[in-house]
C-alpha cells in the first residue's frame, strides 16, 4: 500500500529536486491525494513567490503518485508517462500551497482497462493549487498515459 511516507522516501532518492524544494505527500487515498509545499527562499522566483516550476513538481506528484498506486494495486507491468499538460496561474504563490487532486477514480478506470486489453490509455488529471486562505493560486492539468508492458 503506497502511504505518504513511503512516496516522501521515493521522492528523496528518486526525485531529489522535487524533495529538496519541499514538496511533501500529506494525504492519499483511492480517489485523491494532497501534497503541500512551503514557498521558501530556496524555491523562489525574483518576484517573491513560488517559483513556476516547484508548482509543476507538486502538482504533477498528486497526479502522479495516484497513478502509481493504481499500478500497484493492478499486480500488472503498466508503464505511466505524461504526454501533455497545462497550467494556469492565478495568484502569487507565497506561504503554504496545497495541491489536490481528487481524479483517482479516472485513472484507476483507465489502469484496469489498459491490464483487460493491453491498449494503452490516455487521462487528463487535474491538480488545484490553494493558498493558506483557500484562494486558488494555480491550476494544472496532466495528460497521463498508461500502458501494459
């Protein structure tokens, strides 16, 4: 079962940029997954906030790390890639951003069609960035493609 301490550990010898800027897993469950990062002097832009980039990591993690759970659970070789995504930005970036993704559902559809026929799938996942005061600072969007190896 994947936890957020065990995708935290993944992130820190797997993922070295995404866990030094502080992007940390806090929840995940079947149908969605919460990660938060600081905004830091360590992540920022010239501008004082976030940088572009840290938000990209955290957003694709609560994508991502769904889509690896579904993997996991499926017992098959499926392989996951990002073939496409976009982002939208709101607001300035600064203190505590969380990122949620709540399309656990979608993907794990796409996991178990991809193990039944051997086709490859293609799902858009969807992570909301908020601030401390629940104001939307960033919205990406995360084409994923799974296959069976």
């Amino acid at each position: 079962m994947i936890t957020p301490s065990k995708i935290n550990t993944f992130t820190f010898f797997k993922l070295p940029s995404c866990w030094w800027t502080g992007v940390r897993v806090k929840e995940i469950d079947k149908q969605s997954c919460v990660v938060g990062v600081k905004h830091r002097w360590f992540n920022q832009n010239p501008f004082k906030s976030m940088y572009f980039a840290v938000q990209a990591m955290a957003a694709e993690l609560s994508t991502g790390a769904l889509v690896m759970s579904y993997i996991q659970e499926s017992n098959a070789k499926v392989s996951m890639l990002v073939a496409n995504n976009n982002a939208t930005f709101t607001k300035k970036a600064t203190g505590k951003i969380t990122f949620t993704c709540n399309d656990g559902l979608k993907i794990k559809e796409a996991i178990e069609k991809t193990v039944e026929t051997g086709e490859g799938q293609t799902v858009w996942m969807q992570a909301q960035g908020l601030n401390e005061d629940g104001v939307q600072v960033s919205l990406f969007n995360f084409e994923w493609t799974v296959k069976r190896k």
